[in-house]
C-alpha cells in the first residue's frame, strides 16, 4: 500500500448525508439511496464522478458525518432532502483501494495506524475524501484520500 502525495483544487458537492458509525452498513444503504437520486442533480461538474465525503470531527461516540455526493458547478435547484459540501482546497495523502468492501475498514485501520505515522506527514482538520470514477464501476478500484498539513 503505497501513498501519494496530490493537491486538491477545491469544490462544491450536493448529496445525502448520513451520521452515525456504520456498525450495522448504514453508508452501503446511503449510496443505494444515492444512486436512486443521482440524476436529480441538475448542476453536476462531471458524469459518472462520485465522492464519499467524511467530515474531519468523530463525535465521543465515533459518529461521523458521511456524505455520498457528486461535484457541482454551483448549488441552484438544490433537490429536495439533499445537502451542500465545499471541499477546501489542500494537500492530501491518497491510497487507492481495490477489494471487497467488506475489508475497507481495515484497509482504513491500516492507513490511520501504520501509514500515515510512517509518512511523517500530519493528519490536518479538513474532511476525508473516496474518489469514485469510472474505475470502481470497472474493477472497484477508487481512491481515499486523507488531507495533511
């Protein structure tokens, strides 16, 4: 597992949003409802480019914020029940993660215990990115990146 060190340009992202821990698969259930909306997005920036967006803060509980979204040229004709994201510009440590989604949480666990201590970089207080393209549709391969100071 190999990171990568890329800037992020910035942007705007509208999507549905889910808090909790996920103990019982709430974020597969989140994207399927997602999905179903998608093309209710009237704004989009590119076709067939999804984020999962975490919020930098996990609650005393480990709650989080977690929004399955798509980029925006700008937020008019917001769909109902939908929220708006701005994503900061700034550097991030990118992993690209390709198995079962069974396994992400540990491929998570991993990233947060060994790589990013062994990477000397530090974790900065911005949100938390998985970038899908065309390659998850293909493979289920995307990317996670993780914002650094």
């Amino acid at each position: 597992m190999e990171d990568k060190i890329v800037g992020i340009k910035g942007f705007k992202a509208v999507g549905i949003t889910y808090f909790g821990n996920n103990s019982n698969g709430e974020i597969p259930r989140l994207w399927e409802a997602f999905n179903k909306r998608y093309t209710d997005i009237k704004q989009k920036s590119k076709s067939m480019l999804f984020y999962g967006i975490c919020d930098e803060v996990m609650d005393s509980e480990g709650r989080f914020h977690y929004t399955a979204c798509a980029e925006v040229d700008s937020f008019e004709d917001l769909p109902e029940g939908m929220e708006t994201k701005i994503v900061p510009e700034g550097k991030y440590l990118m992993y690209t993660y390709c198995g079962p989604l069974k396994d992400l949480g540990e491929f998570y666990n991993n990233i947060f215990t060994k790589l990013v201590p062994a990477s000397e970089h530090e974790i900065d207080c911005r949100p938390q990115l998985e970038l899908y393209d065309e390659r998850f549709m293909r493979n289920g391969e995307f990317d996670i990146y993780i914002p650094i100071k």
